[in-house]
C-alpha cells in the first residue's frame, strides 16, 4: 500500500503553534474532525500514557482506535520550533503523523498504515536535519518521492 | 459524571487499543518496549480496571458476555443507520434513542454508538 494517496492538503498543517502534547492533540484533530473534538483527545492522551508514540528523532507518530471516526483518518503536522512530547529520545518532537481509525478497520487498513509511516520516518530520520518544505503540496511530494525509493 | 454509554466507548476503544498491542504487525513497529516488562502489564491492568470501576455492574456484565460471545466488538458504530456489528439495518426509533441513552441492537445484541 501507498501511504502518500491518503494525505490531503488541507490536513496537513506545517506551522503547528503549540509547544505541548495536548495542544498540538487538539490542533491535530480539528484538522480530521472539523471541529474541537475533546474525547478524541482524551483517547489520544490515554494511548500516550501507555507509552509515548515520539519515537525520536524529532518525530511522533499518534495514534489510536476510536469509534468517534468511521474510517481512517490522517493529520500531519509541523513545527519549527518542536513541540516537548516525552519523545523516547527526550528531544523535541517537529513533525507528527497523526492516524486515527475505528476499533475494526476494514482490511486492517490501520496498522498496514502505521507500518508504512514507521518506514517513511526510518528514511526522513537518515539524514542529519529534517528537511521539511513550505507547503502542504510540496509535503505530499516529498513523500511520494521517499515511497517510490522504498516501495 | 459521564454517560454510561461514553465510558462503554472508552473500555472498547482501550480493549482495541490493548489487542493492537498484542499483533505481531503493531509489535515489529517499534511502539512498545520490548520485552514487555511485568510492571507495564501490571500498569496496563490498573487502567483497565480504573475504567471498569466506573461502569454499571450490569452494563459490564453484558459487555463481558458479548466480548466472550463475539471475541471482540462489543460496542459498534451506527453508521448511516445500520449496525456495524451485523450490519442490520436498525429501526429508526433505536437509531433516535441511541444518541442519548444505552441501545443494542436487535439482531446481534451488541452496544450501539451514535457518531453524531
């Protein structure tokens, strides 16, 4: 599967404001959902604390299950200045792949995904500094261009 | 207090989140510490039960049998008014008192959530 497909431009926001876990959660979601959505947050945050989704090198990977959505559903965002979210390297987390989709996804359409940011985020952490361009456009090039190397 | 019905929500979707955990395919991504320690299974229980405590014994009686019943899905959407558990089209009187009180449905037995 491809992940680049299931991005869309105007769910990808590259000047993330907020500088903590539930604020940036919350920019993340209204993103999917439209709206301010405080249970899915909750859910988010309750996944956190099972053990944080930061996996380093400046990236985060949230997730979870939830019934509030009916199909799988995807947010990324940036942030320049990083945002601090108990990252397994302790260092501040700039970009973030928010994946949210029902507790029985069709296809298991979930967890293929996940596995597939996983590889995208091994190649964007190979070189020293996260290059991250201006725009949602460039973005989804970007990753097109990773997944045609590691398809 | 939160409705009976959002915290059936919130035990469903930590049973999903706990049976990911248990995938080989979520376990190879790096998430989780491996080996997985006691005390992060002992967390894990602790969270779980906190959730439960808050729940009708009743409702979490039902939930048990259709968890046994089903193996999982146990509290499923109503999406554009059918059942997502059996996919049976639901009477529109259920589909209205769903969004504010406990419904199963008719056919399967499991909770109804409206995603309004």
């Amino acid at each position: 599967m491809l992940f680049y497909p299931l991005l869309r431009p105007d769910r990808i926001n590259l000047q993330i404001k907020n500088k903590k876990k539930t604020g940036v959660l919350k920019e993340l979601v209204r993103m999917i959902k439209g709206e301010d959505d405080e249970k899915l947050v909750e859910t988010l945050l309750k996944r956190e604390e099972l053990g944080s989704t930061g996996i380093g090198k400046g990236i985060a990977i949230p997730h979870c299950r939830s019934l509030l959505v009916d199909k799988l559903e995807i947010a990324v965002g940036y942030s320049k200045e990083g945002v601090d979210f108990d990252a397994i390297d302790k260092k501040p987390v700039h970009l973030l792949f928010l994946i949210v989709a029902p507790p029985h996804d069709v296809g298991n359409q979930y967890l293929l995904t996940l596995g597939r940011v996983a590889a995208i985020c091994q190649q964007l952490t190979k070189k020293r500094k996260l290059n991250v361009p201006n725009t949602p456009e460039e973005f989804i090039k970007m990753i097109k261009e990773i997944e045609e190397k590691i398809k | 207090m939160k409705k009976q019905i959002e915290l059936l929500r919130e035990l469903e979707e930590f049973d999903s989140i706990l049976k990911d955990f248990e995938k080989k395919e979520y376990q190879k991504l790096g998430f989780l510490t491996e080996p997985v320690s006691i005390e992060f299974v002992k967390m894990i229980e602790k969270e779980r039960e906190k959730l439960r405590k808050k729940i009708d014994e009743n409702l979490l009686k039902e939930y048990d049998r259709i968890k046994k019943h089903y193996g999982n899905k146990v509290v499923v959407q109503v999406i554009k008014g059918f059942c997502s558990g059996c996919y049976i089209k639901l009477p529109s009187e259920i589909i209205a008192r769903c969004k504010n009180e406990i419904k199963t449905c008719p056919n399967c037995g499991r909770f109804l959530y409206h995603l309004i």
